[in-house]
C-alpha cells in the first residue's frame, strides 16, 4: 500500500514484481482536494465513493465510463467537469494508479495505508527520535 509516488512505484515494481501494490484512496481524495479545494470536492465525493468500492477492475471501468457520462449533467460541476474528467483519467484510470479501489486487494485489507501511517508515526516518534520513557511506553 503506498500514496501515488512515482518513485515508490519504481522501487516496488523492480524489487517486489510480483507484489500486488494498492494504491491509497485517503492520498487520492487529499489530491482531489488540493487540486479543487474541499467545497469542490464534496460536490464531486459521491462518484469518488462509487469508484472506491468497485470489487474488480471491470467494476472500476464500468462505473467510470457511467460517471463521465454524468458528471457534465451535473450543473454543481459545470466549471469543472471537463477538467476534472480529463485528470482522473489520465492520472487514477492508468493501469500503474488504479488500485484504489476496495476489491484492488485481498480479502481483509483496507484501501487505505492510514493504520501504516500511524505505526509510522508512532515509531518516528517514541523510537526513532529517541526519546526518554518510562518502563512500558514503548
């Protein structure tokens, strides 16, 4: 599981090419954001949801050709439909990008590295930074 860094795709690819590498949907909402602020976003989050819980890539592209046909009837979305058609597509419809989506891994697994982050974060924190603790905080 990874956000959608290029490089980390690189590493994966040539050091585990047969791994299945799911892409984070938290990171992919966080760009959408960023790129069209969050107002935008929630005008554009229940065709995000939809795309995030296909079970199959078929699934995945079945409801993106319905959502492009309707994101340009949706009056919320008419300064950018176009836009923001063009940029999902040619960003998170690429084969190296589209594994968001829930049925993307195995049974069990979430589609987003959110609990990784936070073992991260607690690592870096209380063990890498080398802190002082009292017995039993780490």
């Amino acid at each position: 599981m990874s956000d959608f860094s290029y490089p980390i795709a690189v590493s994966i690819q040539q050091n585990f090419p047969d791994a299945r590498r799911g892409k984070c949907y938290f990171h992919m909402v966080q760009n959408i954001i960023k790129r069209y602020n969050k107002k935008r976003y929630e005008d554009l989050r229940l065709y995000v949801e939809f795309l995030g819980c296909c079970l199959s890539v078929n699934e995945l592209k079945s409801a993106w050709d319905l959502i492009k046909k309707d994101i340009p009837k949706n009056r919320k979305l008419n300064d950018i439909a176009a836009n923001f058609i063009e940029y999902f597509e040619d960003f998170y419809m690429k084969e190296e990008n589209m594994y968001y989506y829930i049925g993307a891994l195995p049974p069990a697994y979430g589609n987003t590295n959110n609990m990784l982050e936070g073992h991260h974060r607690h690592l870096k924190q209380n063990i890498l930074e080398r802190k002082v603790h009292s017995i039993g905080t780490v």
